[in-house]
C-alpha cells in the first residue's frame, strides 16, 4: 500500500538523483544544465547570475588587474561578444580569461581580447624580467570557439585544453602598433635590442579532438606547440614572424598522435615545422604525424627540424621518445634563407625514431643541406 510517507520519500530520492545527474564528470569539466535565459556579462560580478543561462553576452569591459575572468556555461550554451575585453595590468601569473564546459558555442563576432602586452614585454618572455600573465586565454571547452581577435598577449597567447574542440577565424596578434608603444617583433627600451615580445606562442595544444581553422597568428614563438593528445587538425592558417609550426617539446610519459598540418602558409620565421623531444624525457611517443600543402618562405634557420636533444638544438639526442611515422604528402614547399639548413633530423638512435617516414611530398629550396641522422627518411627534394 502506497503511503504518503513512502510517496514522499520516493520524490525525495528521484529528485536527489535528479540533482547529481547534473554534475557528471566529462572530459571537459561537470555537466551542467542551464536555465532558458540571457545573463548579461558587463562586469565580473556580473559572471555567477549569468552561468545559469543557456545564452551569455558578454559586453565590453575591463577586467581588473590581477584577476582571472574565468567562465563555466552550462551545457549547450551560447556565449558572444559584443565588446571588446581588456584585461588590466599586473605582474602575475595569470591567466586572465578561462572558459571551460561542454557543447559550448563561443562567438566572438569579431570583437577583442586586450592583453596590453607592451606595458610587460621585456624581450625576456617567461625566461626573466617581470612576471607575465600566461596565457591570455585558456580554452578548457568542447564545441566550437570563433570569430575573436586576441592583440598583445603578455605572454601565451591561446592555451587549448578541451576536448572535441573547433576553434576557427582567431586573429591573434603582437605585432601592432597600439599608440605609441611598439610592435611585440620590435625592441623596445627594455629588451636590450631584441625583439619586445617573446615566448608568445599562438595556439598550445593539450586536448583530444581538436581542429583550428582559418586563423591568423602574428607572434615572437611557436604558431603552434602541439605538448599532448591525439586527433590534432591545423588547417588553412596563416603564421608570419614567430618560430613556425610545432609539434613539442614532448616531456615524459607523454603522446602525440594522429596529427594533420594541412594548407597553412608560414613567412617571415625562425623555423618552418618541427618535432621537438626533450632529450631526457621517456615513456613518450609522436605517432602519425602527416604534413600536407603547406608553402612556407622567409625561413631563417631550418626549414625542417626534427630533434631529439631539446632544449638544445642539434645537441646530443634522448633515446626516451619514439617518433613513428612521419609523411609529407601532397605538395609542401619550403623557401629558406641563404643561412639556414633545409632539413635536419637528430635522433638518438634507430629505435627512437621509427616507422614510415615518407618525405615524398616535401620540396626545400635555398639555404644548406642538414644533416639526417638514424631516421629512415625516404624520397623529397631537400
């Protein structure tokens, strides 16, 4: 016989179970359900009211100095930009934006991240001088990212930690000239005459199931940095000034693998694509890394590297990582400077860098040979 003791009780527990389901674990942080409403963002108290809404606009603000704007949608939401963000100064660590959840669609209609990189830069990046936020933004979402332009990042410029990720039509740039201070690629009157701006990578990658498309990245380091995951798409962007296209440094215990570099254009950089493995790292291992239809000019020091010896360059090579299976297909073609070296490959032994490694669809011209050491390279015209 149902009594109403029982009946309550049973409500009591649906309703408690109910509650929990709102919090399952998932790649990219709890689940959560939102409220069908639009929470307006115009200020960091404003941050709590809005995260209970499906739809977020966010208006054009300063956050203070000193303090992360950090975001947590709930699932299935949609956030946009009306505004530009600027982020005020201090020296520390930061970063100053986080935006984590699931299904997320981000929009930043074009509108701006203002990390005022020239009040910090110093030519010494996170190697010394004042501390530098880093990084400007940290993408810890699945769904989709787009249509924002980040200017002047302290340091890092685009952290990526979510999962089942589409970031596309990012303009990330250091190199203008906002009133009288100086571009990120030129000294100022604190870096000694180096360039200003310096470790202001554009997109580090450490997530699964990410693609970044139709972007632009104007820098002083990596256009990307691959550190970790699988399924990794870069494809259609464009990278001028900074260090080129990584995938590393890969540390310890550490993989890599199933990455696509496909028809982006790189000018005016240090290097053109590389792999970097620490040279005391171990239990690590880059699989499947394919490049294709890229054009890359302007290289001044390596149009190709591949090195086991980081953070040395060409130095005594780690056994510790296994490179497996590296191809160029298609066509990729790479211009470099009269003193740069085409293509080097420094690996540690013939079992540390293993596999298919068909540089078929690899032209380099200019520049010197490198030198190919313990890999099974096969065909290109380098």
């Amino acid at each position: 016989m149902l009594t109403l003791a029982t009946l309550t009780a049973t409500l009591l527990l649906a309703s408690s179970v109910a509650a929990a389901s709102t919090e399952i674990p998932t790649l990219n942080g709890p689940r959560k359900i939102g409220k069908r409403c639009t929470g307006s963002i115009t200020s960091l108290a404003d941050v709590a009211a809005a995260e209970l809404c499906t739809t977020i606009v966010i208006g054009g603000f300063t956050v203070p100095a000193g303090q992360t704007f950090t975001l947590s949608p709930p699932d299935g939401a949609s956030v946009s930009l009306t505004g530009a963000i600027t982020f005020g100064f201090a020296n520390w660590a930061g970063p100053l934006m986080v935006v984590t959840g699931n299904n997320i669609t981000f929009n930043g209609n074009g509108h701006e991240l203002v990390g005022q990189g020239p009040l910090y830069w110093d030519g010494l990046g996170g190697n010394g001088g004042v501390v530098k936020p880093a990084p400007l933004l940290r993408i810890n979402m699945g769904g989709s990212f787009t249509n924002i332009k980040v200017s002047n990042s302290p340091a890092r410029a685009i952290a990526i930690g979510g999962n089942s990720l589409t970031v596309s039509g990012i303009n990330i740039d250091n190199c203008e000239f906002p009133g009288y201070f100086p571009a990120g690629d030129a000294p100022n009157s604190k870096s000694n005459g180096a360039a200003a701006g310096h470790n202001t990578d554009g997109f580090d990658v450490s997530a699964h199931d990410v693609t970044i498309s139709g972007s632009t990245i104007k820098n002083q380091d990596d256009c990307l940095a691959i550190n970790r995951g699988t399924n990794i798409v870069f494809t259609g962007n464009t990278c001028s000034g900074g260090h080129g296209i990584s995938v590393g440094s890969i540390n310890t215990n550490t993989t890599v693998s199933g990455v696509q570099i496909t028809g982006n254009t790189v000018t005016a950089s240090t290097n053109g694509l590389r792999i970097k493995t620490d040279a005391v790292a171990t239990g690590s291992l880059v699989s499947n890394v394919v490049y294709s239809n890229n054009k890359l000019s302007g290289i001044t020091q390596f149009g190709v590297l591949i090195d086991q010896s980081y953070p040395s360059t060409l130095g005594t090579p780690g056994t510790g990582v296994v490179i497996n299976t590296v191809t160029f297909s298609g066509t990729n073609t790479i211009a470099v400077g009269s003193a740069a070296q085409r293509v080097s490959v420094n690996c540690g032994s013939t079992s540390s860098c293993t596999g298919a490694w068909n540089f078929g669809g690899l032209t380099v011209t200019g520049g010197t040979a490198g030198v190919i050491k313990n890999a099974p390279v096969n065909g290109g015209s380098f």
